[in-house]
C-alpha cells in the first residue's frame, strides 16, 4: 500500500517518506545584543 496526500484541488501525491518542516520564528531580540550586533563584529546569520 502506498502513502498519499491528496492536496485541494483533488490531486493525489503518493510518497515513500513524508517529511514536514514547520519553518522558523526569527525574533533577534531574544539574545541581548544579537540585533545590533548581525553584521557587525564578526557576527552573521544563514536567517536574515
């Protein structure tokens, strides 16, 4: 038996492994200074 989604529109999407990523909350302010300091003094980010 295969796993399958069907979406809205009817489509049916069959799949080995399903995986779901919820994504991410950026919120700089939660570490003192991180706001400031992205892009400065030798501190970057892959998120902004």
């Amino acid at each position: 038996m295969l796993n399958c989604v069907v979406t809205k529109k009817g489509r049916r999407i069959t799949y080995g492994y399903l995986v779901i990523a919820l994504g991410i909350q950026l919120d700089w302010n939660k570490i003192p200074g991180l706001a400031e300091g992205v892009g400065t003094q030798q501190i970057c980010s892959n998120y902004s």
